[in-house]
C-alpha cells in the first residue's frame, strides 16, 4: 500500500508548466493583420484589374514565379489565378494572331 502522505491538488505545483506569455495579450498574428489593396491581397486585385489592363496579370505572374507569397500564404491564390489568366490571354493572342495572319 501506499504510505505517503495525500497531496493538495488545490495548489499548482510549482515548476511543472510556465506560462510563456499573458493569455490577455492580444498581439496581433502574422496574418492577423488585413492583406493590402482593400483587403483582398495584391494576387486579386492584380486579377480584377486584369480584366481591364492585361498586363497586370503578367505582373502578378512573375510576383507568383519570384515566390512573393512566402511573405504571406493568403497571396498564393490570387497570384496563381492571375498566372492562369496571363497565360490563357497569351494563349488567345497567338491564336488570334495566327488566324489573322493565316
């Protein structure tokens, strides 16, 4: 049988865990804080305005082939989307431009 004597589990014991910061700190995360260009990351806004001015989408393309989005994860996605668009816009150019001159 056991003979020591009870423990208090009423007191924390002291040297098992730390805490490490403040539970009330509110730091803000690294991606906490609002991507630029309104909000929805330099990749969308790149995308919309493509549509408009083309060769925003080959900006972001090579933004997305430099690896911008290691700065911020939530870029990747609009980078890649204005990388599909530059290349299905060079696409249609040439076919275009091989129609016309054929």
């Amino acid at each position: 049988m056991d003979q020591r004597a009870p423990i208090d589990r009423t007191k924390p014991d002291k040297g098992d865990y730390e805490l490490v910061r403040d539970t009330e700190d509110n730091l803000l995360g690294i991606y906490d804080k609002p991507l630029p260009c309104c909000g929805c990351g330099i990749g969308w806004f790149c995308f919309l305005l493509g549509f408009i001015f083309p060769l925003m989408w080959y900006y972001a393309t090579i933004l997305y082939f430099g690896n911008y989005y290691r700065k911020d994860p939530r870029e990747r996605g609009g980078l890649a989307a204005s990388a599909i668009a530059a290349l299905t816009c060079t696409i249609v150019v040439v076919i275009t431009i091989v129609v016309i001159l054929v």
